[in-house]
C-alpha cells in the first residue's frame, strides 16, 4: 500500500524504506527478481500438488534456523490447522 501511494503520489512521499520486501517479485528487464518460469512452475505444482509446494516453502523458511526442525513443526498447524491437535498431543 506505501508502495503504491509513493507511486500514486509522489509528492506526498519524501522518502520510503523497505525492509525484508521487494516492490517488484517477479524479474522483468533490469529488475533482479524472480524468474517467470520459477513463478509458472510453482503456481502448476501449488495446483496439483499444494501440500508438497507448502512443506517446501516452510523448509525455505526455516533455512539456515538451528532449531529449524521444530520451527516447521510449529508452523505446519498455520497450515494444516487439524494437525494441531497431534502437534499438542
């Protein structure tokens, strides 16, 4: 919504700051981001096979996270809401 005020208008927007988001997800000429291949290809997979696509996409977020494993395990339930009970069991 900032982004597209500072768009709409300009003059009312001295200076905006980004933090952990991009303005633009996919890559376009000069613009570094996703290719739309990868975007394609994750859209048909989230299609057929969404639980896979989003076990995946916790994995990536809990990347590099020492307790990484535990992470996805308290995250699943956002997910999946009728695993929480197991998780709580």
């Amino acid at each position: 919504m900032a982004t597209q005020l500072a768009i709409t208008q300009p003059e009312k927007i001295l200076n905006l700051g980004l933090v952990a988001s991009s303005p633009k997800f996919m890559a376009d000429g000069n613009w570094p981001g996703i290719q739309p291949a990868v975007l394609d290809q994750f859209a048909n997979q989230l299609d057929n096979e969404h639980k896979a696509v989003i076990e995946r996409f916790m994995a990536i977020q809990a990347m590099g996270s020492v307790s990484a494993k535990q992470d996805i395990k308290e995250l699943k339930p956002l997910f999946w809401p009728n695993q929480l009970r197991r998780v709580m069991c």
